[in-house]
C-alpha cells in the first residue's frame, strides 16, 4: 500500500515538476499547466487519465507548502468494517486460482461462512473487487493486467467519420434501422437516416447527404458488417479520394463516439417518440429525427469538447462542398464483364451490344442501380459510349430495393353499406304491388277483388 502512494506521489510530482519552478512568470506557468490539463498522462496504475488544471494548481500549492511528502495520498484511517481475517481469505482464494472474479470470491466466501456457521455477513462483490484493486490482484482471468485504451481525437473538421446502424423502433409494423455518421473532431451527425433495412442502397442514401451538405472527409471509420464492405461504397469513396477503414473484429471502443451517441438518441429522442405514441411512417420519423438533431444536438454543448457539435464543426470555416457531377459519379455502381465474340455483354439478365473493338476484353459497366437499362462502358477507365440494350429482363438492381411503400389511408367509404341503405330506401318509400309480381296478370287482379 505504501509502495502504491508513494507511486502516486511520483506521478503527481512528475506533473508539476516544470510548472512549480519559482522562475517561470505567471503566464508561462498558466500555458504550462494549460498544455498538460489537455494532454494525456500514464496514471501510476498503468491507465490513461487526464488531470484537471484546478487540480494541477492544488498540486503545485502543496508541494510548495510541504515538498514531495505532501504529494502522497494519506493512508485512510478510517477502520474496514470488513473483518480483516475476511479480507485475508479473499485474497488467498484469488491467489489461489487468479481466474475467480470479485464475484466468484464473494460467493466462495459466502459458502465458505455459511458452512461454518458464521453468522456475520459475506462482503460484496464490489468489496472485494476494491481491496483486490488495493492489493494489484485486479487481473484478468489469464492473470493479465487489464487492457488500457488510449484516447483518440481527431484534429480538425472532416478528418474522421465514423459510422455504424442502430437497431430501432417498430414503424408501421417493421423494424426501423438509424444509418448514421459522426465526425471524430465536433460530434456533429453530417449525415442519418432511418430505413427499413440494413443494405448498402440506404447506406450510401445516408452517407451522400452528409457529403452534400457537410463536405468530403478524408477518411470514414466503419465495422464489418454487409452493407460496410459492399463494392458501391468502396468505389464511392475512391472516387471521393476518401480512405475506408474497417474496424477490427470486437474492438467496440474503436466506435465509441457513434455509440455514445446512439444512446443518446435512445435516452432522449427515441424515449419522446414513444411519448408522442411513435411515427406513422418512415418519412414522418425521418422529419421528426432531422428537427431533433438541427434544434437540439447540435445546439446543446457537448460535455467534452465543451462546445456545440455546429460551433465546433464550423471553427475551421466552411468546409468545401462536393460538386453534383462528383456525387453522381461517386454513386454510380460498376461491374465488370468479359465481351463475347458477338459483341455483346450480359448484366443481371440483361443483354447489351457494345463496341466491336472491345471483343474479348473485360470491360467496366458502370450504372444507376435503379436504372439497368442505361449502362456506360468503360475500358482501361477510359469510356467507350454506352451499351445498346438487347434483351432487356431487369430494370432495377436485384440489390437496389426501394422502400416498401405506405400503408394506405382508409378512405372511410364502406361502399356494400351505402349500396345496402340505397336498396333500404327502396323498399320503405313505396307499397308492394302484386300486379308485377310473377304468374299474376290483370284479369287475376279483377277476379281477386
């Protein structure tokens, strides 16, 4: 325990070693004690930490006042209420077998009393966990320390997009799934947007209005999943001169500011949606979700870079904004095909004619995926006209699905009812007249009276 102060005493020593030097004046000491407030330290314990500038200033007071000795922490003198000879058997039952967590001690130890017939109470989980911590027992189950993660930040506007999906709410009786992006340097969400599914057509829908209204990043953070690693997004971003990168299998921390933020929309626009009774469609939940994000997020202060995800975003000037030839290019889907000795080239069913002097060749077929009928050819990325249609099967991308339509509105109008009160009102305003009835004629009518 006293090596572990005494580690503290050091750290906190290393810190204002510089700034405390009587000869500094008072601003070269504020600039000082400013840089290490914004910067990232080794804690004695192996972890990153980052230490305030008031308790910096306190550190430079007491060691000023009372040397090094007042930088190490005073032992507590508070006596444990946990049995000393208890804590003793929870750390040999963790020295025993180091893979026993905090918890599996306490019940261990819980057992152990119980079978003992003691009758006072086990410790917590989190007891032990804290002595565990006091004592450098607080190990993985290998007996390895923990792993420490450094803290990242991007520098400057643009250079860094993560994005990722979040599972969401029922919308007209199907899931609906947030495809969002989130710049590393402000926190700012340059572009979102909610679908009924997962796939790289809503994806790059996404993605292409934050880049027309944001600007390009020089690189875009995402996991593994389908529509991250499909081809379309991989040609968007080199046409874009963006740098995809792909986050490593189960490293959940290399996201955490799109996750972080995603909770932030479970706790504050998702809990109000619910409130209001939830959206009727995908469009309504599209403009409700844009308000809260334009009027609410990124005018509230953010509690790390202390300043609203606009304010930040917008600190460099206005960034630069793609040109629509740029988008229309990025966002067109390319395929390659081998011409046959015919000249002719096939696409998902489709039969197209192309230049002669291609036969042979693999050629490029770039398109809209919601339109298979115009297709452009490209050789060596030099083009080559379009492709003549042949046989024509498909329209549309067999990938390229177009969200589900609406619900229809009931009109209200119960057409067989009007038709029935029609025939009611027949038959109420006049007297049956025997006369049309079948088999009786007007001789029957005279005998009848």
């Amino acid at each position: 325990m006293q090596d572990r102060h005494r580690d503290v005493g050091l750290f906190r020593y290393s810190l204002v070693r510089e700034p405390a030097d009587p000869k500094l004046t008072k601003a070269e000491r504020g600039a000082l004690v400013r840089a290490l407030a914004a910067a990232d330290h080794v804690g004695p314990d192996g972890c990153v930490v980052r230490v305030g500038r008031s308790t910096l200033d306190e550190w430079i007071r007491a060691w000023r006042a009372g040397g090094f000795d007042a930088l190490v922490p005073k032992p507590r003198l508070v006596d444990p209420r946990t049995p000393a000879e208890v804590l003793a058997l929870a750390e040999a039952c963790k020295r025993e077998a180091p893979g026993r967590s905090a918890a599996q001690v306490a019940e261990v130890i819980g057992e152990a009393m119980a079978a003992a017939g003691a009758g006072a109470v086990p410790p917590s989980a989190r007891t032990i966990q804290r002595h565990f911590a006091r004592l450098g027992l607080n190990t993985r189950p290998d007996g390895s320390p923990p792993k420490a993660y450094g803290r990242f930040e991007a520098s400057e506007p643009n250079e860094l997009w993560t994005g990722d999906a979040m599972h969401g709410p029922l919308v007209g009786g199907r899931k609906a799934y947030l495809l969002a992006f989130i710049d590393d340097f402000s926190r700012a969400l340059p572009g979102h947007r909610w679908t009924a599914s997962e796939d790289t057509v809503r994806l790059e829908g996404a993605l292409r209005a934050g880049l027309a209204c944001r600007g390009v990043p020089r690189a875009i953070l995402v996991d593994r999943g389908s529509a991250f690693v499909s081809a379309p997004l991989a040609r968007a971003c080199a046409v874009l001169g963006t740098r995809l990168i792909h986050a490593s299998p189960r490293a959940a921390t290399t996201k955490g500011k799109i996750e972080r933020f995603f909770r932030t929309v479970r706790g504050q626009f998702l809990v109000e949606l619910d409130a209001r009774g939830g959206a009727a469609d995908l469009a309504e939940l599209n403009a409700l979700f844009t308000a809260w994000v334009e009027v609410v997020y990124h005018r509230r202060v953010h509690t790390e870079t202390k300043m609203t995800p606009l304010e930040r975003f917008l600190s460099a000037g206005v960034p630069a904004l793609p040109s629509p030839e740029l988008l229309h290019e990025a966002f067109l889907w390319s395929e390659f095909r081998r011409v046959t000795k015919t000249a002719q080239v096939s696409l998902h069913g489709n039969s197209f004619e192309v230049d002669a002097a291609l036969v042979g060749r693999r050629i490029e077929c770039v398109f809209d995926p919601f339109d298979l009928t115009d297709i452009e050819v490209r050789f060596e990325n030099r083009p080559m006209g379009k492709a003549v249609p042949v046989r024509i099967g498909r329209h549309v991308h067999p990938q390229a699905r177009a969200e589900a339509a609406p619900e229809p509105v009931p009109t209200g109008i119960d057409y067989l009812s009007l038709v029935a009160g029609r025939r009611e009102a027949e038959l109420a305003g006049r007297r049956i007249g025997y006369a049309d009835l079948a088999g009786t004629g007007p001789d029957d009518a005279e005998e009848a009276q």
